[in-house]
C-alpha cells in the first residue's frame, strides 16, 4: 500500500519518479492507438456490471465512446456512464457536453450522481474513505467511492491519465505565446486574471524553498518528444499513489478500476506511431487516435471543468476554523501561518490534504458504519 509522505501532506503534491522497472520484451509491430485502446477497455467490459466514471471532459468521452464502440461490435453490454452533478460550483459544470455525448452514443442508461457538501474534503463520502484507508492522494480520490459501490462485483473505467498522457505539463510554444498574448491583452483592457497560485506560507521557509526547487525540476525535467514524455509520467509518484489508492477502493467492493489511458499496450502503440512528436497538443492526439471512427461530440475542444468549489464547503470551513492547532509535522509546517492562511477567503487547494490528516488525526477511526452503497432511483440519479 502507498502513503503519501509527510513532505507530500504538507506541500500538497506528490512529485517524483521511481524508478524504471525491467525492460520489457520486444513484440511485434505495434498496433494503430486506437486498436490498443480498444483492448485497453475490453477487460472492464467483460465484468458486470461495467460502469464509466463520466465527467464530460475530453478523457471521459474518449474512453466511453471507445468502449461503446468495443461493447456493440462484441455483443457486450454497454458500459453504464455515471456522471456527478453538483450545487453551488458553477465552474465544475459541463452538463451540455455531457448531454451531447451520451446523446450521440445513443446510451441509454446513464446514472446521474448529486452532490451538494457530499464530496467535501471532510463530508460524508471522504469520511468513510478516510476512517477505512486512512489519507490517501490525491485528496479528492474519494468521489469515486459511490462510483465504485455501483459497480460491486464488477469493473470501473476512467479517464485518468490524459493530463500526463495526452496533454502532460509542458504547454506547447504556440499555447505558451497566446496565454501571454492573453494576459497582456486583458491587463491593457484593465480586465481581472486570475491571481496565480498562493505561496507556501504555510510551510517552514527552508521547507518551502525545497519543494519549490524540487517542483521546477520536476515540471523542467518533463520531456517534449511524446514517448519519452509518457515514459516520465508513467513512472511518476502521483500517479502511482492515485492508481494505488483507487485499487484500494475498489477492492473492498470486488471492483476492478480499469485506466485505459495508463494502459502500456496503448501507450506503446501510441509512442510507435507518435513517440517523435514535440510537445503535441491534446487536440491533435484526439484526432490521430480517434480519427473518423468516433462521434465528432467526444473529441470536440471544450473548456476544463474547475473543481475546487466541489471539495472545499461548509464541512471544511467549519473544521478549518475551528482547528486547535494541533497535529502538524512542526518540522514541515508553521502551525500560526498555515492558521492565518485558513482565516483568508480562500482555502488553498494546495492545503486539502493537510485538512484531511488533521480531520483524521482528530476523529480517529472507531467501529466501521454499515453505510449501503448508493443505488439509482427511477429516474436513474442516485442521491449519496
């Protein structure tokens, strides 16, 4: 099992490589990206029952469609989309993408999650994960909880891997040119940007200069050819402690998560046919992986969805505001500081798993509640 450090909880990032495994054995030639996605998906589809952890973006869609087209062609049963909704975050919204791709899939079932303080850092759903598997990264890896209790028995698909796979963290030339362009634009209208990312104040200075240090290298460290690019991040902390603490949840209910996107055989196709690339978009991978063989809805450009308001609510506030100072690794963080950071408006993201430990750490694990896993009504929502 896979723990984030205590460097990682109090910083609020997990960067790093392991490192390489053994080279694996040559194959033969390598087949067309989406051939091996296809195969990626096919091992979820044949547990029942098969649901996708559905946001609408564009890593969702892909796997959703991908393995919609697999299920009907195989005379399997269509994977079920689950789909979180969610009050007061405006910006997490993308229900017309949502709508646009299932309406193109022609999926008939499609399970519709609410949630309002459900999915805090500290609310109902992160309490139950926290008390069975401690804190785990990243901190907001327990809205997939309900996802997984619907699939008792079965499989989970996702999306995950598209920021490190097809997209990475380098923005291409081109990319880097227009944000500049745009901010110099809005600065010259006198039109608000958004404020960049708060400092560690939180952090002991000696500390926070060293993840400071650590973060550049690591985000200069990324390579620009493709598969040396995907190389990287499959080697990477954070992804290794996200896929670790998914199977742990999946394994309490018999759920085999499934991460087509992070699946070597596609990566593999994917660096044979595009490995030389420099810094491609995710745009243009879309395109070459998907081609004319799926809805032109899934891998249409969208704007990225913005969460935080789903994670940071009433739960937290009142727990962050009412913290008595106690419990924090004294060598890594200012307990004064880190209090004045949590008075401001804002709870930084960059904190979520601080108040995780620090929750934990105050209501420590007693007898597990029997909680019965989420079921959909009639109308097909399910209320956690």
């Amino acid at each position: 099992m896979l723990r984030p450090t205590s460097r990682d909880i109090a910083a609020g990032l997990a960067i790093g490589l392991v490192p390489p495994g053994p080279p694996r054995p040559a194959g033969g030639p390598a087949p067309d990206p989406l051939t091996a996605l296809e195969a990626a998906v096919r091992p979820a589809l044949r547990r029942s029952p098969c649901v996708l952890s559905f946001s609408g973006g564009l890593d969702s869609s892909l796997v959703l469609a991908v393995a919609v087209r697999v299920a009907r062609r195989e005379g399997l049963s269509d994977p079920v989309p689950v789909t979180w909704r969610f009050t007061g975050a405006p910006g997490a919204e993308e229900s017309t993408w949502q709508e646009r791709v299932i309406r193109a899939l022609g999926l008939p079932d499609w399970q519709i999650l609410r949630a309002d303080d459900d999915l805090d850092l500290v609310g109902p759903v992160a309490r139950r994960s926290l008390r069975r598997h401690g804190v785990r990264h990243p901190a907001n890896v327990h809205l997939h909880l309900p996802v997984v209790e619907l699939a008792a028995g079965g499989a989970m698909l996702t999306g995950l891997g598209g920021d490190q796979i097809l997209a990475g963290w380098r923005r291409p030339l081109r990319t880097r040119l227009r944000v500049r362009l745009g901010r110099l634009r809005r600065r010259a209208l006198g039109q608000a940007y958004p404020p960049p990312p708060p400092p560690l104040t939180w952090l002991r200075p000696e500390v926070a200069a060293q993840v400071r240090r650590a973060t550049r290298e690591w985000v200069r460290g990324e390579p620009h050819r493709l598969g040396d690019r995907m190389a990287y991040h499959a080697r990477s902390r954070d992804r290794l402690l996200m896929l670790d603490a998914l199977d742990a949840i999946g394994a309490d209910h018999d759920v085999r998560p499934v991460h087509p996107l992070f699946d070597e055989g596609f990566r593999d196709a994917l660096a044979a046919h595009h490995g030389h690339r420099r810094d491609p978009t995710r745009r243009s991978l879309l395109a070459a992986i998907g081609g004319d063989a799926l809805p032109p809805e899934v891998t249409a450009p969208r704007g990225k969805a913005l969460f935080g308001d789903v994670f940071l609510r009433l739960p937290t506030r009142e727990f962050v505001r009412g913290w008595d100072g106690t419990g924090v690794d004294a060598d890594l963080v200012d307990r004064d500081r880190l209090r004045a950071v949590w008075a401001g408006e804002r709870i930084p993201w960059r904190t979520a798993l601080l108040v995780q430990h620090l929750w934990l750490r105050a209501n420590p694990p007693g007898p597990a509640p029997v909680v019965p896993p989420a079921r959909a009504t009639d109308d097909r929502e399910v209320t956690t």
